[in-house]
C-alpha cells in the first residue's frame, strides 16, 4: 500500500487502473486489426493517422470516468466476482452511450463506427482477463506485509479491527504487544497478545515484522525508545497511532488526540501559491458555470415560484473564513416563515418543511447551486469545510475542542466531510464532520480538491447522501 493525500491507497488498485487505462487503448488498436484484417496496408494507415491519436484521449478518458463512477477501484468491501462482473458491463454500456453522444455532438471524434462496436466488444473481455490474471499473480507475488500493534487497549483494539476490515490493503496484524507487564498475555479482539514493552525487539524477529503501530494510550514510562530506534534504524516503519488511523479512515480522531499531534504530524500546510490557484480556479468555473447553467437555473426558479410564494433565493447567514459572517444564497426549498414556531434546525431526511420541489432539489442538491454566486464573491470556495450558522456554531464550538480551526480557510459549496460521512443533524454528526474537516485541512491542495469534486460529481448523480 502507499499513501496519497496521507490516506492508505493499495497499489493494486493503482496497478489496475493503469493496467486497464492500456486496455482501452489495446482493445481499440486490436478492434481497427479485425476492422481491416483483409487489408492490412489499411491498417496501417488508419492507426499512423495523426488524428488517431487525439480519437483515443476521450475514448480512454470515457472508460476510466466509468469505470471510478462504477467503483471497479473499490476493494475496500469483498463482492462476489459476478457482481465485479455486472459492473464491468454497465459501465461500458453508460460509457458507450456517452461516446455516442460525443460522436453526435463532435463527429471528428469517431474512431470509425466498425472500430467503434468491435472495441466494445474487446473491452470487457480483455478487462476480465486482467483482472482475472492479476488476483492470482498478485497472491501469488506479493505476500501481506505484517504488522505490529504496541498496545493492547482501546486503541490498539480499534486500529486492529480497521486494518483486518480493510482487507484490500493486503496486511497482516499478527498481535498486540501489552504496555502494561504485569498483565498476562491473553486474546484480544481475536488478536494473539505476544508479549510486554520488553520483548518486542524479539517479537519483530520471530513473526518478521515489516511495520509497528504505537498505540500505547499512556507513553510515559511505557515507550521502548531504544529498541523502537533500533528497530528503525533496521529498516521496520514506526507509526503513530493517530496518524495510521487519519490514513486508514480519512479522518482525524479527536476523541484520544493530543495537541502535539498537530504540531509535530505532517500536513497542515497551506501555501501562498496554492491558495492563489485555488481561488482563480474558482472564479474561472463559476462564471462558465453562471453562464452555460443559466438556462436551467432559470426553470428551476420558475418551479420554485409557482408552487408556493416568496423569494425564489433564500438568504441564510453563515460563518466563513476567520469568522466572518456572510449571507449564504440556495434556491428556496422550504416553505416561507418554515422555522417562525421552532428556530433554527438542522434539516434532517423527512424534513417535513420542505416542498415538494424542495424536496426534488434537495436530493440532487441543487438547492445549493446559488451558492456559486458566493463563490464567485469571495466568500466561498468550491471545495471546503460547509458553513454552519452563528447559532449552531456558538453552540458547537462550547462542545467540541478545534471546532473553530475548521474556519482558518473559506467554506465550500462540497467538501471532504460531505462526500465521506452522511448527513448530519446532531452535535455528535457535527463532531465526526469535524474530523473530516481536519483532515481535509492537514491535506489541503490542489489535486485533494479534484478528488472531492469527482466523488461529489458521483453522489449528485446516484442521489447518494441527500437530505
């Protein structure tokens, strides 16, 4: 496994997407061969073509946007092999629509109809293939890298359990070694205890260990340090708790962190550069959007407005960046004077408030499209921590410690902690937000930003997470 963006990635998922982003371009090559197999001299001509070239960009980059949106790089979860399958075959059944649709609207892009249906009868079955070859060469090849947790409570139970619950990452926790030595050595969460702090020099050697996680919840006095360095300096990854548990989950875990861990851990770095990227995206997208959106911004308003009375765009106060309030803008979803008997509420999934358009443009979260007006202002960006409202964050931030640090940076439209955790309506769904945030902002850049844009494109379009 490897890191990006401080999270755990397996690199046979890596693998497979490269491996299969060749596929698409073979599958293509070798259906222009059975095109012009009686021809081979026009073989040769078709695929030498300058424009041959630019043809393949869309087609491989049609393929792989399928095949993320179809999740055939998620092997978090096990699935039966015939739904790996089905998926395979939906995705390239959506991809061809979207080729054919391109075709439509730019014909120079086809490859050739005949080269066209014959790839698509390739592509699935080459992709099978591969990944039918790769499982067993990679079992085979590439054996589970094992694992030492130094601690044996709640902690080291919890990052134990998370590891055997990723099973893609291809690891092995071979046991605990026990902080306190006057404790026998027993099972714990199925895990062996192999022994106390004084003997994992020894443990290392015997169950050939490659990586230790510190997850000792008192270190004082407890910490091996000369062996851990020793062991270091051999070759063995040292970890720290948090920081695994940031990388396996996506999230900071604030209930055991200590203030240190944000002074000494990696990340939180934020650049004047990427910042200054950061906004002229922004403002770059939002007017192409404004304007190649406006059509449809205009139905949905002339939806808004006939079905019940009052302004078409609602204005909400919210906090931003350094505490700084603002007006947030979302088309109207509820009805008018909703909140004038309770106050302010969170919406929750049967919010009987809203109207029955409202609801519609909840669920694709068009409601919050306006806020690209925001973004285009200043006071947003498109990818950040979501603005609360004063109320709720006067109360939260009473609650729960570093609340306030999720405002050192403008809030989005979308964020890390909205396409990673479900809605949240209470204060301890604030506090896994939260986390996520933190998260969001110990790896803050540019790349990150895509990242959560592509997933957010994903859950608008399956209606996954609405409220």
């Amino acid at each position: 496994m490897i890191q990006i963006f401080s999270q755990y990635f397996p690199i046979r998922t890596l693998l497979l997407a490269v491996l299969e982003t060749l596929i698409v371009a073979i599958a293509v090559v070798c259906g222009a061969k059975l095109r012009f197999w009686n021809d081979p001299a026009e073989f040769e001509a078709y695929i030498h073509l300058p424009v041959f070239g630019l043809q393949l960009i869309p087609v491989i980059g049609v393929f792989q946007v399928t095949f993320h949106y179809a999740k055939l790089y998620d092997f978090s979860d096990i699935r039966p092999r015939i739904e790996d399958t089905l998926r395979v075959w939906q995705s390239i059944g959506t991809a061809a629509l979207i080729l054919g649709t391109l075709y439509l609207l730019f014909p120079p892009l086809l490859i050739g109809r005949g080269v066209f249906a014959i790839s698509l009868g390739l592509i699935p079955l080459f992709m099978l293939a591969n990944r039918f070859i790769l499982e067993r060469a990679w079992r085979f090849a590439s054996p589970p890298k094992r694992i030492l947790i130094l601690g044996a409570q709640e902690l080291g139970i919890v990052v134990s359990r998370e590891f055997c619950r990723r099973q893609d990452l291809n690891v092995k926790v071979v046991g605990f070694i026990n902080g306190d030595q006057s404790v026998h050595a027993a099972e714990i969460a199925e895990m062996p205890v192999l022994g106390d702090i004084t003997s994992v020099e020894q443990v290392v050697r015997d169950y050939r260990v490659s990586r230790i996680i510190v997850a000792l919840e008192d270190r004082r006095g407890n910490l091996p340090i000369r062996d851990l360095v020793k062991l270091r300096l051999a070759g063995i990854r040292v970890e720290d708790v948090h920081s695994t548990m940031a990388a396996l989950t996506g999230r900071v875990w604030l209930e055991t962190l200590r203030p240190s861990w944000f002074v000494f851990s990696e990340g939180f770095r934020r650049s004047r550069s990427t910042l200054l990227i950061k906004r002229m995206i922004d403002v770059l997208i939002s007017c192409a959007f404004l304007i190649l959106a406006f059509p449809f911004l205009v139905i949905i308003a002339v939806a808004i407005r006939l079905e019940s009375r009052g302004p078409v765009i609602y204005r909400q106060k919210r906090v931003g960046a350094c505490g700084k309030l603002f007006n947030v803008l979302k088309f109207r979803s509820m009805a008018v004077d909703a909140e004038a008997k309770h106050g302010a509420q969170w919406a929750s999934a049967d919010d009987a408030r809203a109207t029955r358009v409202g609801r519609f443009i909840r669920r694709y979260r068009i409601d919050e499209l306006p806020q690209v007006i925001n973004v285009l202002r200043g006071d947003m960006s498109f990818v950040g921590p979501r603005p609360e409202r004063p109320v709720f964050v006067d109360s939260l931030r009473q609650k729960i410690s570093y609340y306030d640090e999720r405002h050192s940076v403008r809030p989005g439209i979308t964020g890390w902690a909205q396409v990673s955790y479900h809605y949240g309506a209470s204060a301890e769904d604030a506090l896994r937000k939260l986390e996520y945030d933190l998260f969001y902002l110990k790896n803050l850049s540019i790349f990150f930003d895509c990242a959560i844009i592509l997933r957010t494109i994903r859950i608008v379009l399956m209606g996954e997470g609405s409220r």
